[in-house]
C-alpha cells in the first residue's frame, strides 16, 4: 500500500487549525477482497456509509468499494452477488496523515478527484480511520458560518 500525500508545514499554517483527525470516522468497515459486492452493499446500506476498506489475504487495506462502484454495475444489469468486492474496488489507495489540515484533505480529494481518503498514523503508516466528503462538508457547516466565501467559491475548492 502506498502512502502518497505527506503534511505539508507551510500549507497548515494558513489555515483554521482543523486536523483530519478532528473530522475523520474512526471505525472504519472493511471486508476482504473476495467476498460479494452484494453483501458490501448490504453492509453498507446496514451501517448508512458509502464506502468500505477492502483487505488482503493478511488484512492490509488495498483498495476502496464506493456506493458509487456499486450503482455502475447495477445500472449495467450486472447481478452484485456474483463479482467479488475485490475486482470492481478501486485501487488506488490514496492518504493523508492525521495531522494534516482539513483544507488539505479537501484539496487532495479535489486534485485526485476523490470522495474518501483513508487516514494514516504517520509514525507506523497504520491506516487509523477515513475522511470523506460528508465529514468536509460538516467541517464547511462548522467553519464557514462566519467566512464571506460565496457558494460557487466553496465548490470550487472542495469539490
């Protein structure tokens, strides 16, 4: 698993001082590569989040299976509980450490074209939790009541 998106210093310092792990959702789902999408989605669906870690034969995360992922087959008339969550997941894993500021997350997740990072501990690289598009938009709620950014502005940035 690579580990690509480092904290950058200098980015932080020009921000409100929100961490990623002020927003991140800790217990993440995750099933193994070779079980259904069917029975993701179901888990999903279950849990009402949109997207789950999916790990190795050793439990190393190595890829992400969105609701997203989910909707395209379905909408091709392909049936989910015959594709394993393991070929339809997307490789690439994409992080940010934990202490990295919200406004980084977003900015990755803007630049990758993104919807959810998974969270690292930079001391061990161990994936800690995720941050995803519905936690920016509750840092946004947050922190945005007393800026005068216009809408159009915010989308631009985050999304």
């Amino acid at each position: 698993m690579s580990f690509d998106v480092k904290h950058n210093d200098e980015m932080s310092q020009k921000n409100s001082g929100a961490t990623v792990a002020d927003y991140m959702t800790t217990k993440m789902i995750t099933m193994g590569w070779k079980d259904s999408v069917f029975d993701a989605a179901k888990r999903m669906m279950e849990r009402n989040i949109s997207s789950i870690a999916i790990t190795d034969d050793k439990d190393r995360i190595i890829g992400i299976l969105t609701e997203r992922d989910v909707v395209k087959i379905v909408a091709n008339s392909v049936p989910p509980s015959g594709i394993t969550a393991g070929s339809l997941m997307s490789y690439q894993v994409v992080s940010i450490e934990k202490g990295s500021s919200v406004e980084d997350a977003a900015r990755v997740m803007g630049q990758k074209k993104l919807r959810h990072l998974l969270v690292e501990d930079a001391n061990n690289q161990d994936i800690m939790g995720i941050i995803t598009v519905t936690d920016l938009a509750r840092y946004l709620k947050r922190n945005l009541a007393d800026e005068d950014l216009a809408a159009s502005e915010v989308w631009e940035l985050f999304f």
